[in-house]
C-alpha cells in the first residue's frame, strides 16, 4: 500500500478557504428558506384562513430537506468514495444553486392553488439532496489534506462556511423583511432566491481548481477504491456510524434556533419584530465565525471528545435561557442569550464535529461514513422544528415544553461522544485502522 503523499505547499489552506466559501455560498441557499418558511412561506403557499395551520405546514415544508438527505447521502456518500470528493463538491454546488432559484420562481397558491405546495417541496427535496453530499464532501477534503497536527482547525473551516452563510443570508432577509407587507409577499420574498445563480458560478469557479486529496490519490494508484463503499461501511464502521447519527442529533439545536425561535419570537404572543430577530441570528452567527475556529483549534490541543461534550451538554442548557428570554419580551436580554447559546457555546460542538466524525473513518469510506451517518441525524433535526411547533401547543408558546425536547435531543451526542475514541493525536493514514483490522479486508477495484 503507497503511503499518501503530503499535500503540496499551500494546498490545505486551498482547500479550507474552498470548503468554506463553497459552503458559505451553498448554505447560504439552505438558510434562506428556513427564514422564508418562518416568516413567508404560511402566506404564500399554504392558507391563510387559518395561521397556525399554515405555519405547521410551512415549518414543515423545511424538514422535507432533511428527510430527503439520508437518501442523498447513500448516493453520493458511495460516489464521492468511488470517483473522489472534488466531483461531488462541484455536483452538489450546482443542484443547490439551480433548486434555489427555481424556488424564487414558483407561482404561489393564490396562482395555482395547491399545485404550489407540491412544487414548493419538490425544490426542498433537491435541495436537502445537495446538502447530504456538501458537508461530508468538503470535511473529507480538508481533512485529507491537512496537516496532520491541525486537522481539526482546517476542517472547522467548513463549519465555518455554513455559519457564513447563515449570516450572508440572515443579511440578504433583513432589507427584504422591512419592505412593505403587499411587496414582501408579492415579488421581495423572491430576491434572496434568484440571487443563486450566482452562488452557483461562483462556487464552481472555485471548486473546480481543487486538486484531490492525497490520501484518495493514493488508494487510486493502488487499486484500493472499495467497489460497495456502503458494504464495507456496514462491516467495519456499524458502531461509528451509529456514533455519527446520535452526534447529529445536536444539530437540533441550529433548526430550533434558527427557525421555530424565530417564528415564535415573531408571533402575536411574543410580538418581536421580524428585522430584530433576525439581528440576533447576524449577531450570533458572527461571533459563531471567530468561535469555530477557536474551538476546534483546542481541540486540537486537547482533544475532540472534551470540546464537543460542551457544545452539547452546554447548548441542552442555553436553550431553556434562550426560550425563556424570548418569552420575558425583553429585546436585549435575547439577544445577549442568543449570542451565548448560539454564536459561543452550540459552536464548540459545530466547530469539532467535522474532524471529529471524519476520524472515525477510514479513507475508503470516510464520505460515505460522514454523509450517511450525519444526514439520519440531521434529518431527525430537521423535523425537530414541525414537532416543536406541535409541543407548543395551539398558541405556540409553550417555550419550556420546546426547551426540554431540545435539551433529550441532546442526550445521545452526549452519550455518542462519551463512547467514541479520542482521535485527535492519529497519524492521518492510521484513522479508522482499528475497525479495517476487526474486520476481513474488503473486495477492492481499481476506480
């Protein structure tokens, strides 16, 4: 077996910064719709007759993407190991960009009755198939060629992309949130979405001059590209990959906040207004951009499994102050717990996750073992924000109801992070050896 060569000089810096613009740009089209299917979506798609109804359904509608991931991921999870990440990274950036803008083009129910929610969630579905394969693709990417000493600060750069992107499109929102009532829901709603055809073009142009990873160039030269990528993950990985889905499961954490907080704060029994909400998201996903860093550099230090048990340990008991703050009415006070929770302590599990989970995994299988087993996880996630509308009660203000399911979703990270090996001080070429060994040696196949 060819011991993989060290990138070339420059190279992980390369593929940190295109991991995180590439995920900021595509993210960017994944955030706008929770703030839309917040704040828009219930008037648009669904009937207005009955609000509370129309909001479930709209909350709803956002979760599709998460359902639909698992599946992306078993596709793209297997092609990305087969072909290598650097074509998965430029396929995913184009369906997002396309599937957005063709959402800021949908004619509404008032247009074509309720054919307009089918298309609507059809978009969604497409969208959530982009992203199963987006994140698992540029963690593997940068985890394979950075230095081994600092894995976790260069993979927390695609994290910090998402977080940018978060941000970009919190910012897109709030100029188009001010606008007046009949032109928000006439044609403003629709800006933010047309805006990805250039997320798009940008995104390819930067991927495109990705050059693959060592660590998969050398299983290429030695015909050592699993045929059943899937198969093998199942034999050698089974309890990773359980670990991986029970860590997802914090990012729960992200939908409630960002979607079913805002919602609620917005709501006539709160009364908060739509531009300030969104400026505690900014706000928090701008701390968010220094705090991923930082955090994942000490683990670095220190190691992945501390760093992670207090993002979520940590966010089970910020969010019960968060929802509490919104609760009071109190502007600053929310703000100020948003920031906590969100942007400083959600981060240091956010932060460490993708070099945490991508360690877990051989080379054969590391995007497959990523993707599947974040997007399970992240499904349960997405749905997080429809079952909390249903906890909330017919008002939606059940907010210690919602904190408390926050907090159990919680748990099994906790439990997946306590169970899991420490990995940080790995030589890159050894991670995932322990579980190739337990198991016999799969059939392998030139790509």
């Amino acid at each position: 077996m060819s011991v993989p060569a060290a990138s070339p000089p420059g190279q992980p810096k390369k593929a940190a910064t295109a991991a995180w613009i590439g995920s900021a740009l595509e993210y960017y089209d994944f955030f706008i719709y929770g703030s839309a299917a917040a704040l828009i979506f219930p008037k648009v798609f669904f009937d207005e007759s009955d609000p509370a109804t129309a909001t479930l359904l709209s909350l709803a509608t956002f979760g599709v993407a998460y359902a639909a991931r698992p599946v992306g991921a078993l596709f793209l999870g297997h092609f990305g190991d087969r072909v290598g990440r650097k074509k998965i990274m430029v396929f995913t950036l184009i369906l997002m960009g396309v599937s957005t803008f063709l959402i800021g083009c949908l004619p509404t129910r008032a247009q074509v009755g309720g054919l307009a929610p089918v298309l609507l969630v059809a978009c969604r579905v497409l969208q959530g198939i982009s992203a199963a394969g987006e994140q698992a693709g540029a963690n593997s990417m940068t985890l394979e060629h950075a230095p081994p000493r600092r894995r976790g600060f260069f993979t927390s750069f695609t994290l910090s992309g998402t977080q940018g992107g978060q941000l970009l499109a919190t910012l897109v929102f709030l100029p188009v949130a001010a606008l007046p009532e009949d032109q928000l829901l006439s044609w403003g709603w629709r800006l933010p979405f047309w805006l990805s055809i250039a997320v798009a073009v940008v995104g390819y142009v930067i991927r495109r001059k990705l050059e693959e990873t060592p660590a998969f160039a050398a299983q290429q030269a030695d015909g050592e590209v699993v045929r059943l990528p899937l198969a093998v993950l199942l034999r050698e990985h089974w309890a990773d990959v359980l670990r991986v889905i029970g860590g997802a499961l914090v990012a729960s954490v992200s939908t409630i906040f960002t979607v079913w907080a805002l919602a609620y704060a917005t709501s006539d029994s709160v009364g908060m207004s739509r531009s300030s909400m969104l400026w505690v998201g900014a706000l928090a996903n701008l701390v968010a951009l220094a705090a991923i860093p930082a955090w994942a550099t000490l683990s670095d230090r220190i190691g992945r499994r501390p760093v992670f048990l207090i993002g979520a340990a940590g966010s089970a008991v910020l969010m019960f102050l968060y929802l509490w703050a919104i609760s009071t009415g109190s502007y600053p006070l929310t703000l100020l717990l948003g920031i906590a929770a969100f942007g400083v302590v959600y981060s240091a599990a956010n932060g460490v996750w993708p070099s945490f989970y991508g360690e877990m995994f051989s080379t054969r299988v590391r995007l497959s073992g990523m993707a599947i087993g974040t997007q399970i996880g992240f499904a349960v996630a997405g749905f997080a924000v429809t079952f909390a509308a249903r906890i909330a009660g017919p008002d939606g203000d059940d907010w210690f109801s919602v904190a408390l399911f926050t907090a159990a979703l919680c748990v099994p990270p906790v439990l997946a992070a306590l169970s899991a090996r420490e990995t940080a001080k790995i030589p890159t070429e050894q991670l995932g050896v322990r579980a190739v060994r337990e198991s016999a040696k799969p059939e392998t196949v030139t790509a």
